[in-house]
C-alpha cells in the first residue's frame, strides 16, 4: 500500500458523525430545555453534557482525519470519542433516574423505531461545508419528533438510545482499524517500504550490484560507526524486510 495524502474531510460522510453531531446538537437543545436553576444551580450539569457531546463529535472528526498519517492517533481520539459517548449516556440515565423514570425496554415502539433509522447517504457538492450542515439538520430532523419532545423522559430515553448506537458504530469502526492495521501497516511502515522502493529502483538505473547472499539490488549507505564511519557501501535493499546482511564494498571509499 502506497502512501497517499488526500482530504480530511471524510468524517463528514460517516454515519457514526452525523449520529454524533445529531447528538450535540439534541444535547444542547435538551439541557436548555430542561436544566435550570432548580435543577443545576451551578450550571455543572449543563457544562459537562454539552462537552461530551461535543467531544464525542470532535474527536471523531479529529481522529478520522488522522487515519493518512497515524492510524494509532487516529484510533485513541476515536476511542476519546467513545468514552465521551459513554460519560453523555450515563448523564442521560442520570436524569431519568432523577425524575423516578427508567430507560425504554428494547421492545419499545418508539425504541424499536429510533434503533431502525439511519441517516440518508450525504450528497456533497463543491460547497461541502454548507451542504454538510444541511444535511446534518435535515438528518435531525427526522429525530426531532423524540428528541425535541417537551416530555424529558421521551428526549432523554431517544438520546440515550443514538450515544449507543454511536457507541457501537464506534466499536466497530476501532476493530475494522485495527485489522486494516495489521494487514497494510501504519503511515510510518508505508513511509519506510516507499523509501526502500524508491532506493532499489535507483539503485537499479544506476547500475547497482545485486546482493551476493539473497541477489537482491543493493543500496548505497554509509558507515554510522567504527573506523569506516562515514564511508560508502554497498548493501542489501531487504535488510529491512528480510534482515539480509549480504554487503559489498564500494571501491575507492
């Protein structure tokens, strides 16, 4: 796998982040709605609910445009995400809870319906910032019957039901990384093999000798240490890859 720099736009097609802005931005509305001076007198409640829902958001758009360049910093903000997803959902269980009210059993009618909705494939033309904002209040809409309800046990049990679904794409996504991971390597291994390529193919137009153990091209490196540090030589273009140490020396260096 070659190494490609593209755009980093590519969260905003993820129904995983379109779930999650849905999510913040029903958070917002929820604890405006429904928090007050009686309820959070400090405040508190409002500012840790609204930072994890914008956590859960930012930290997937964060991580997903990370996944050219580190995969592993890509999977810990995404994994951040999750958490946050996590600490929203157990606020929301929180206040069900505090109103004597519990969580919709799984059969549910309107639980069953939440849990079945997916959000319509995003169709971005040029102006993809506008186009994308749209798209995440049409897609919210379709939500707004539950999570704009002015009854706080039906707002609280529909947003307790997208941060587990968001939970689970997550999970999902974390364990499609890891395997992509293991079959093509980070950003760092497709760096190195580039190199490696780069190096037997000039070693190769420059009429490089082949390795006299593996008959692999050779590249030219220099002596880091010792009494030749610093002299050219010849050496095996798979040491990196096989551990070959076949080596040759470069006349007059």
């Amino acid at each position: 796998m070659g190494v490609k720099i593209g755009s980093t736009a590519g969260y905003m097609y993820m129904d995983m982040w379109v779930l999650a802005s849905i999510i913040q931005l029903g958070t917002f509305s929820f604890c405006r709605r429904f928090l007050n001076q009686h309820n959070d007198p400090c405040g508190r409640l409002f500012d840790q609910m609204t930072q994890a829902a914008r956590s859960g958001q930012a930290n997937i758009a964060e991580g997903v445009s990370r996944h050219q360049t580190s995969i592993e910093t890509e999977m810990k903000l995404v994994d951040v995400a999750r958490a946050s997803i996590n600490e929203l959902s157990n606020d929301f269980s929180f206040i069900l809870m505090a109103n004597k009210q519990v969580a919709w059993r799984n059969n549910n009618p309107d639980a069953v319906k939440l849990r079945a909705m997916k959000p319509d494939a995003p169709h971005y033309g040029e102006d993809i910032m506008h186009d994308m904002m749209e798209h995440v209040l049409r897609q919210k809409e379709r939500f707004d019957v539950w999570i704009e309800h002015s009854d706080i046990t039906c707002a609280a049990n529909a947003l307790l039901i997208l941060c587990a679904r968001v939970n689970s794409m997550i999970t999902r996504y974390l364990d499609n990384s890891l395997a992509t991971f293991k079959q093509t390597g980070g950003f760092a291994e497709n760096m190195t093999k580039e190199r490696i390529d780069t190096q037997r193919r000039q070693s190769v137009e420059e009429g490089a000798p082949m390795c006299p153990k593996c008959g692999a091209p050779m590249v030219k490196r220099y002596a880091k240490r010792g009494s030749n540090q610093g002299k050219a030589f010849w050496s095996c273009s798979k040491y990196m890859e096989t551990g070959c140490i076949g080596s040759r020396n470069i006349p007059n260096q």
